[in-house]
C-alpha cells in the first residue's frame, strides 16, 4: 500500500530494498510485494559478523 502511493500518488519513479542473501523469507516478502529482482550488490553490508552480499529488489513506476 505505502509503494502504490508513493509511486502513483507522490510520483516516485523508482523504489528499491534490498537485503541479506541468506535470507530467503525477505526475498518472498519482496517478490509478494511486486518488487523484482534485479542482482546482487557483493558485500555491500556490514555486520557484526562482517561483510554481507545484498539481494536488490526494485519496483519502477510502468511495473
């Protein structure tokens, strides 16, 4: 709902997120959510633990 008015209601024309690899029920929220997956930005997080790869999702105004 907050991604439809913000990019139909406040003109937005893109909206990405992004998270840990490792976790998969992130990247089904974000599939459920209409946010596709573009890539994977290589150890673009720091943890505690260290360096963490990111899975990018992104939604654009024509989806």
């Amino acid at each position: 709902m907050v991604t439809q008015w913000a990019l139909y209601e406040r003109g937005f024309h893109r909206i990405d997120l992004g998270h840990a690899t490792a976790n998969h029920a992130s990247c089904r929220v974000a599939e459920k959510a209409g946010f596709e997956a573009e890539g994977i930005r290589r150890r673009a997080w720091l943890h505690a633990d260290g360096w963490h790869d990111v899975h990018v999702h992104a939604r654009v105004r024509q989806d």
